[in-house]
C-alpha cells in the first residue's frame, strides 16, 4: 500500500498560507542550505519550471503522483503553466474547472476519497504527494500517513490553516527532524493508526 504524503510549507503557528492563501513571504527562507535539501532528498517538490530553472535533472525519489487543490494549481494556470509537475502524475480536486487544460492532469471532481484509495492501492515503490490545501487536506486527513512539515519563522496571526477539517484529535509520530541555519525546520511525523 502507498503512502499519502502531506508535504506542505507553513508559518510557525501553523499557517499554509495568508487568509487568501498566498505564502509568498515564505520564499524567503529557502536559501541555499534548503535549497540543497529539498533538491536532494524530495526533488520531485520542485516544479518542472523550478527544475529548468535550477538545472535540476533528478529521478523522482519519493513521490510519482501529486495531489492538490484547485488553490494551489490555480497559482500555475494564472502564470499560463497547465502541468506545473509535469514529471509527476497530476491530480486536481475541483468542481470548478469542467474540462483539464493539460492532458497529464486528471481532475477529480467527486469522490476524492475513493480516487486517493485507488491510488494507494495501486503496485508502485514511489507515494502519492499531497501538494495542499487546506481543504482537501481536510478532506483527505483520515488517509494521510505522513506529514513533512516545512516550518519557516514567521507568524502570521491569522490564515489558512493547514486544514480545513472538524475538531478531533489525530496522532502522528516524530520520525525526524532537520533544523537549518535560518531557523527553518522540517519535521516529518508518521501517522500512528
């Protein structure tokens, strides 16, 4: 069975985002040390424009498919870009959006439940990325069996939250934890069922 992987960027008060969703304040702080690690150990993070850019030419290492949010892949298709991860398999849940603007992006309008327990069930030695948001990180939250928590030093007071999910409580293991020269941290929790 595959993992679902939430690998997500937040503040340290646990925002994903600004009340609109934006966290851009955040790019300041993947420097070169970050820089370094997200390209070593979960390369497939980076967009396919991030790569070009980077001269980043790595075989995907954890993750052969992605999932997200109409939010968060609404970011590329107002910079024109319809595959943002173009070496992955890209999902979209959206009841927006009737037709995909890109043949490798499947959209998910029902049932996203269904269609991420298909997915992990399917024969495959890589996971299945959870991009964001909130909301169907919310929606998903009982399938998520790993987090990878990119906290950069900023409070926000007030945003999106990680997710947009009922109160009840949920526990996670600590299985690591990387601190970096600017005050950033990833820590990576497994999911205790």
């Amino acid at each position: 069975m595959r993992k679902l992987t939430y690998f997500i960027a937040c503040t340290i008060d646990g925002f994903i985002g600004d009340p609109k969703g934006d966290a851009t304040s955040m790019y300041q702080f993947v420097d070169a040390e970050f820089l370094e690690f997200l390209t070593g150990e979960y390369p497939e993070t980076v967009s396919a424009q991030g790569r070009e850019m980077l001269g980043i030419d790595a075989e995907n290492q954890r993750f052969d498919t992605v999932v997200q949010g109409l939010g968060s892949y609404r970011i590329a298709l107002d910079m024109g870009i319809t595959s943002p991860y173009g070496h992955l398999r890209e999902l979209v849940a959206t009841r927006s959006l009737a037709e995909s603007p890109d043949a490798n992006v499947e959209l998910i309008a029902d049932d996203l439940v269904g269609r991420v327990r298909e997915l992990k069930a399917e024969d495959s030695p890589l996971d299945i990325w959870l991009c964001g948001g909130s909301t169907i990180a919310g929606e998903l939250i009982e399938e998520i069996d790993e987090l990878v928590i990119k906290t950069y030093p900023q409070v926000y007071g007030s945003g999106m939250p990680m997710f947009g999910a009922d109160f009840e409580p949920r526990d996670f293991e600590l299985n690591d934890l990387r601190v970096f020269g600017n005050g950033a941290f990833v820590r990576t929790y497994t999911r205790k069922r």
